[in-house]
C-alpha cells in the first residue's frame, strides 16, 4: 500500500528566506506526482505536475524535483514571501489513486 | 472560466439524516473523485468514476453512496450508516485514468459538513 510522508509538519520562517519540503512516498511505480497549496478552509489548488519520466518542473520561484528511485520529491520555494503562507500538499498518482501525504503548514512572516 | 463547482459551501446534518453533497465539473474530464479531510489524516478517497453510469469505492466508502449518470456531476451522499460524518469533502476530477499522457487532478473548493 502506498504510504506519502511530509517533513517538516510545520515551518515558520521569516519572508526572504528559501525553503525546501519534502515529500517521500513508499512504492515508486508511481505515474506522477503533483504539489498543491490549501488555504486555510479552501479547496486544493495545483502548483506543479511532475511526470514520471521527469525529474523537475518550474513555475515562478517553485521547483519540484523527482527522485523515482529514493521515492524522494522536494518542493523548493525561493525568496518566501507572506502570500506563501498555506499548508503544502504532495500527493503521488498509482493506478487510478491519488495518495496524499499529511501536508506541511507553511508560515512566513512578515 | 472551467472548474469544478462544490455545493453548499457549508452543510448541517442532524443524527439520522441522509444529505447529498452536490459537484459539477465543466471541463470535459472523464474521471471524478470524492476525498474527505479530517485534520491531521491527509485527505482519504472515498469513491471515484471513470466513465459514466460507473463508479468505484475508495478507501473509505462504507456509508456513502454515489451516481454518475452525467459526465459532468458526480454527486455523493452520505447515510445514516455513516457514523462520523463531520469533516471536508473535496471533489475532484481529472483527464483520463492510467500511465499514459500528460494529466492531473483539479480540486473543488469542498464542503464542510457538520453533524449537529
């Protein structure tokens, strides 16, 4: 069964800082795994996609890479800022599921 | 604009009820799912549909039950049977299912249901 880990839980930083979440997940016959952002009584929105195939993907100041092998994805988020402030989701896709982790809650302050 | 559309935004239950929780996509997706979040639990999936007029269960199904008789709605229903129904539903839906091309899923903005 595949099991996803989150580290840290929690993270409080000052703005201007760079960041890095983990993300590890048990069964590496995954199809892709997606990053999303929830705020606080919010739906789930998508940051980034990586495909099995990939290693990395960018948007803006995220950058989520993919270590199929190790089961290790981290998500990299440059000069934080107090709009980054949510809680952080990694969730990997096997066959017909999404399989979450427990999510890391991210605190930057001003 | 296309997305998915959960309603209400807030749901009060009393002991005993049934309720329906509705969701509507507009982007042609094939595939829908529901998940729950409980705090500290991660969200679990509760049943999903790949194509119409069928669906399967999740991991946590028992005292829910589902339709899918348009592509575009996928509404759950949580029984009586269900003990604990207090928490978030998210739905959500995506392209296709399986290993081949390039997809992910997009999620409502959820339901908050309350047993009172």
């Amino acid at each position: 069964k595949q099991e996803v880990t989150q580290i840290p839980a929690a993270l409080s930083v000052p703005e201007g800082e760079n960041l890095v979440l983990n993300c590890s997940f048990t069964d590496s016959a995954i199809y892709n795994l997606q990053w999303f952002r929830q705020d606080p009584g919010k739906g789930l929105t998508s940051l980034l996609l990586i495909q099995s195939s990939q290693r990395e993907q960018t948007s803006g100041r995220l950058n989520a890479s993919l270590d199929k092998s190790s089961g290790r994805s981290t998500l990299y988020i440059a000069a934080s800022q107090p709009g980054d402030s949510a809680t952080y989701l990694c969730a990997v896709t096997g066959f017909q599921k999404l399989v979450f982790g427990t999510g890391t809650r991210l605190l930057v302050s001003p | 604009d296309g997305g998915i559309t959960q309603s209400p935004k807030y749901l009060f239950r009393k002991e005993g009820q049934n309720v329906t929780l509705s969701c509507e996509q507009n982007l042609n997706h094939d595939a829908m799912y529901w998940y729950r979040q409980d705090p500290g639990q991660g969200l679990r999936l509760i049943y999903y549909s790949q194509i119409v007029n069928d669906f399967q269960k999740g991991d946590i199904a028992e005292g829910y039950s589902v339709s899918r008789e348009k592509k575009e709605s996928f509404p759950l229903t949580v029984t009586s049977a269900q003990k604990n129904p207090t928490a978030f539903y998210l739905c959500a839906s995506s392209p296709q299912t399986g290993p081949s091309g390039d997809y992910g899923y997009t999620f409502g903005s959820g339901t908050r249901l309350t047993v009172v």
